[in-house]
C-alpha cells in the first residue's frame, strides 16, 4: 500500500466518525497506556518490597510427648 492508499483510508474514517470522535478515541487510548504504565509500576513496587517470613518453632521433644499420649489413649 503506497501513500495514497493510507491518505484514503484516512479521509473515509474522518469522513465516518468525524474530527471530534477520533481525538476522543485516541485520548481514551491514552488513558489507557497511563493506567497500564501506572498498574506496571505498582506492581513492580510490591516486588522489590519483602514480605515477613513466618517460621515454626519445632520442638521434637513435645511433639514425641504428644505421641506417646495419643497411643495409651488409644490402647
């Protein structure tokens, strides 16, 4: 497609959807780059950030204990 062919395409989608149409679409499109550009960065916030790490105590001595009463209660 040569430069006339773009040239009418153009002219037809102005000629359809008028001036004022097409700036409203391309500024929403804007709006839409910013909100996705803007979601990226706060994701990428939430990243660097560390999250606490939770760590259980073991204790083997309790846990033989509790053993041993589950299987005389049993018996």
């Amino acid at each position: 497609m040569g430069i006339w062919h773009w040239l009418v395409v153009i002219l037809v989608v102005l000629v359809l959807f008028g001036g004022s149409k097409v700036s409203d679409l391309m500024g929403d499109v804007a709006k839409g780059i910013k909100a996705f550009k803007k979601g990226l960065q706060e994701e990428d916030k939430s990243i660097d950030k560390p999250e606490a790490t939770k760590s259980i105590e073991h204790n083997s001595s309790t846990t033989a204990e509790t053993r041993n009463d589950i299987g005389s209660k049993a018996l």
